[in-house]
C-alpha cells in the first residue's frame, strides 16, 4: 500500500461547543480556537496539497452506541442541558446547546480514523477532534472532556464491528487518563500505558503501583514524571515500553495525544518542544511497523496552546509522513541544566521492579 495518512477534520470542531464568555464569565482554553489554529496552520503550509494526506470524515453515532461506554442518565443529561442551552457540569466543563453535537461527533471522529487504518484504507491516522475524553467516565464529564472519545471507538470496535483483537493505548496527555485507566483496569484486552505529569509531593492519582486488577493485572502501566520534564529526558519511558509491547503484541496502537506538556500550555507544566513529539511519533510508528503492520491512530486530547498545538501536531504528521522536521525559531531554548536525569533513574528503577512480574524487562 503507498502511504497514506489520513487527517479527521469537521468544521463544527472549529466552531461549536464555545465556552459561555463573556457572560457569565467564565474562561476555557478547550474551545474551538484550538482547532481552527490548527487548521489555519495547515492552510498556510499548504499541507492538504500533499497527495499523501487525506480528509477523513467523522462516522455518524447513535446514542446505542455511546451507550456502550456511558449510562443512559448520563447520555440524556447531556442532552438535556444541551437543549436548555447551557449548563455548568463542574468548575470546567460547560455546556452549550451543540454540546451533545459536537461531543457526539468526536466519538465518530476516532470511530472513523479507527475503521480507516483498520480497513487499511490509510496507513494511519489523526483524529483531530474536541472535546478531549480521556477523562470521561461512564457517569460523569470530568477534566475538560465528556464522552470518552477512545473508550467509546474501542466498545464500538469489540461490539459492533466483532473485533476481538488486542489494542494498546498510549497516552502522552500531560495529565493521568484516569477515564481511560478505569474502562480498562481489568480488562487484558486493552493495555493501558499513560505518561503524565505527577505530583510527588502531593500524590495525584496515576501511580506506578496502579498495575491493572483481575485479568488485567500488569496491563495498566503509569509512567509518571515531574515537572519541568524537557525533551532531554521525555523519551526515557521507550526503555519501559519497548520491551513490553513488543512482548503484548497488540494488533492496533492508540495514541491518546494531548499535547500539553507543550513549554508554553498554560495547563500543563512540562517543557517539551515539538521536537519530542516528532520523536515520539518516529518511535511509535516504527514499532508499529514493527509489531501490527504500523497500524496506529492519534486522537487528539489535550493541548492548549493556540501557538504551540498547530507545530505539535505538524510534527506528528511530518514524523507519519517519514519527513524531516525543523524545529520553529521560537523553540530554541536551553533547558540543559533542567535535567530530570536522576529522577527519570527512579521512576524506571521502582517500575521495573513492579512490573517484571508480569513483563520480561531488562
Ligand atoms: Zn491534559
């Protein structure tokens, strides 16, 4: 198959689901400026003149099938406050009345990148959808999301579509995939490996120790780093992941891709550059060649600078593409004596020790 890579792109992403500013006065940074950034930068790079990348258009969900993932109360409250107009969920997550909409159209949107690289219509993908779901749990919208996106797709998959066959999520988000981590903690159909910011001091939820219960024991993988992480030190969790996906042999890799421990998000507090996630993506996407035929999906979560997340996610594409990628002029910054080096030892030392019950690690 020549390469092919399919980019997931609706426009109600770029203009729907807009947090109630200014009145009454609230401020969010998920709102669909994101996405038209992004979309303004491709336009400038001309990228869809590229005949390797191609538009993929969300697939058209039913309510059965957010079901698989969230209660009926839940699904219905959503849309009732959607109808009302608008509504305040938590101290984040707002609604309006496209919210259902658009939060509907997301779980389609990674729906349809899935069944794009599973049909092998394209190589891989990138669901460049919002709100994020990484968060979401069946009950509740939690942290910025309110279905959960991947969650769903992956019940979508194993219910409707008969496929059985075991799926790796990885998630680069900067904050813990708690939703994620619940769906699957005990299911070994599904291993979990989530990189985020952590809090040592305070403890967050997203420990080493949280290995996956029953079945699932040893699936669920937290790779937990501290603050001011930079790209010097970012890629240090391959040593922990290589040998174990090589060894689970999944047949699908999912990329739950936030992009806020980008230097300048103003959520998260790592300072990586886009240089890491252009790494990240040659490494993902040549261990996917590697163990199921590079079939590989991103699906964007967080990430929320309006300067940054465009660059990011170029980077991905060009890394997707096997094209080089130059850093932008605003990114060259000397973070060499923010090195995490010895704390980076630690988290890989602990987590070896609890995992080579499960997994052969070095
Ligand atoms: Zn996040």
């Amino acid at each position: 198959m020549n390469k092919k890579i399919g980019i997931l792109i609706d426009y109600d992403f770029a203009n729907k689901h807009i947090p109630p500013y200014p009145h009454p006065v609230f401020f969010s940074y998920e709102s669909p400026r994101r996405i038209r950034a992004i979309l303004e930068y491709f336009k400038n790079i001309k990228l869809f003149d590229n005949n390797k990348i191609c538009k993929l258009n969300p697939k058209l969900v039913d309510e059965s099938i957010l079901h698989l993932a969230h209660s009926q109360y839940y699904i219905d409250t959503i849309k009732r406050l959607s109808k009302f107009g608008s509504s305040m969920l938590s101290e984040e997550v707002y609604i309006t009345q496209d919210t259902f909409l658009i939060a509907q159209k997301a779980v389609g949107g990674v729906i349809a990148s899935l069944e794009s690289v599973l049909n092998r219509e394209v190589s891989q993908s990138f669901a460049l959808v919002r709100p994020p779901g990484h968060h979401a749990l069946r009950e509740q919208s939690s942290g910025l999301c309110i279905f959960n996106n991947i969650a769903t797709s992956i019940y979508y998959l194993r219910e409707r579509m008969d496929y059985t066959k075991k799926i790796a999520i990885i998630d680069i988000d900067n904050h813990f995939g708690d939703g994620l981590a619940r769906y699957f903690y005990e299911d070994p159909s599904v291993l979990y490996f989530s990189v985020h910011e952590f809090d040592f001091l305070e403890g967050d939820i997203g420990f080493i120790t949280e290995l996956g219960a029953g079945e699932g024991l040893g699936t669920n993988i937290n790779f937990p780093i501290p603050i001011n992480t930079t790209d010097q030190n970012f890629m240090e969790f391959s040593e922990i992941l290589t040998p174990i996906i090589t060894q689970y042999s999944p047949d699908l890799i999912i990329i739950a891709a936030g992009f806020d421990m980008y230097f300048a998000d103003p959520i998260g507090n790592c300072l990586l550059t886009s240089k890491s996630y252009y790494e990240f993506t040659r490494y993902i996407l040549n261990l996917s060649e590697q163990i199921c035929d590079g079939k590989l999906v991103f699906a964007l979560e967080g990430g929320y600078s309006l300067i940054g997340l465009p660059v990011c996610v170029h980077a991905v594409l060009r890394a997707l593409l096997n094209e080089s990628f130059v850093q932008p002029q605003f990114e060259q910054f000397d973070f060499s004596d923010k090195s995490k080096k010895s704390e980076f030892l630690k988290i890989k030392k602990s987590l070896t020790k609890f995992l080579q019950k499960y997994w052969k690690l070095k």
